[in-house]
C-alpha cells in the first residue's frame, strides 16, 4: 500500500511522540443495496486483529488488509484536523462504495 502522510500530520505524530498507528476498517452496510459508507478509523494505542504494515518516513502504520480492496491504485493520504486536545489524525481520501 502507498501512504502519504501529509504535513499536518506528520506535525501532529511528532507532537505526541507518536511513532505508530492502526487504522481499522468499519463498513456500514444498507438491507438492500450493499455498502453503504466505509470509515478509516486511526487510533494510536495497538488493536486486536491481524493487520500488516507499511513504515513510512519512519512511522509504522498498521492497517487491515482489507483497505487495499478500496485503494487499489491510489495512495493513502493521512492528514490531521481539530484543535487541541480534540487533533486527531484521518484517512483524508473518499471512497466510492459503488465501483
């Protein structure tokens, strides 16, 4: 997989002395139509799972290996938003359920 980890984010990582991270996937699926929204969630602390890894400018990402379904072609961008203690860091792209 190809991350980018933007800027702001990289800030961020380095703020809190943050040298890894997981991202989970979370699909919310409708009765009749199939995936209806796909959510990156990141988180800072280990996950249960089997997730495999990608270091990146010296920061390991875990992640599910279910997100290279959705991203089979173009890079993963990570970015950080919020204000103070609520900063987080998110999968900055969107993803089409419907291909």
């Amino acid at each position: 997989m190809n991350f980018i980890i933007e800027k702001k984010a990289k800030k961020f990582l380095e703020e809190k002395d943050i040298n890894s991270f997981y991202i989970t996937t979370n699909v919310t699926t409708r009765a009749c139509c199939g995936p209806a929204q796909v959510e990156f969630n990141i988180y800072d602390k280990k996950r249960e799972g089997k997730f495999q890894y990608e270091i990146i400018d010296g920061i390991k990402i875990f992640y599910e290996g279910s997100m290279k379904f959705y991203f089979e072609d173009e890079p993963v961008y990570i970015s950080a938003s919020g204000i103070g203690p609520f900063k987080n860091l998110y999968v900055k792209n969107e993803v089409n359920t419907l291909k």
